[in-house]
C-alpha cells in the first residue's frame, strides 16, 4: 500500500523515510570585524555614564498652561474680574513656551467667561458712557 516512489523507514515499514535535504540558511549571517572604537576623552572617562551621543532631556510640566486652564474655567463660576485676566495673562505665558494646546484652552475659557458675566458688561458700558460724555479725556 505504499507509494515505490517512496523509500521506507527501516524501523516502520509502513512509514516513508525521512529526507534531510541541505541546511537551509536562515538569514544569519557572522557580524563583520569592525574597527575598535576611539578611544574615550578625559569628560568621558570622568563621567562614563554620559557620552558624547546622549543628550540630556529635562521634562518640563506645563504649569503656565495648566493654570491658565484652571484659571479660565473657575472663573465661569466665582470672582471672574479677577481670575479670567490671570488666565488671559498665564495662556499667553503658555503660549509663549509652547504650551499651544493648554494656553488655547485658558485663552479660550477666559475669554468665553469674560463675554457671559455682566459685571463686565456693566463696567464696558459704564467705560463707554464716560468716554461718550466726555468724561475721560
């Protein structure tokens, strides 16, 4: 029943011989000799830990931003003459220092708290008035 193409596996009659072809590479290959490295300057051998490649990265909270951000949403609720011009103030600080995202948000917020609070509107139209009467000059 089996195939003559076949050989046979001399332990099992029944089962065809296994056949072991070449080695098949798989990709590896030996690292190239490569030149020594140069040899270490005096600041690397004072301090090994800190080479020549490694730069040092300092992280950096966005704390202008974060306040901007605080500053702006409470003042939709309390005292809002005082903290939306410190969130105006502290977004543009933020701005500045490449907080684009968190300055936006309190520049934003401030701004938006600023136009539904009517104490403002009554001091704009008080500063208005005055300017209009001649008051101001």
């Amino acid at each position: 029943m089996s195939d003559p193409g076949q050989p046979q596996d001399e332990a099992n009659p029944r089962l065809p011989a296994r056949v072991f072809g070449q080695a098949v590479d798989a990709g590896f290959s030996p690292v190239p000799p490569t030149a020594p490295p140069p040899a270490p300057t005096l600041l690397e051998e004072l301090r090994p830990w800190a080479g020549p490649e490694t730069r040092r990265q300092t992280f950096s909270p966005p704390v202008f931003g974060a306040l901007s951000v605080i500053f702006g949403i409470t003042a939709f609720y309390k005292a809002t003459l005082m903290l939306a011009p410190l969130a105006l103030i502290a977004g543009l600080i933020a701005c500045l220092k490449r907080q684009w995202g968190w300055g936006l948000i309190g520049i934003l917020s401030a701004v938006a708290a600023l136009a539904i609070d009517p104490t403002f509107w009554a001091l704009a139209g008080l500063y208005w008035l005055a300017r209009a009467l001649g008051l101001l000059n």
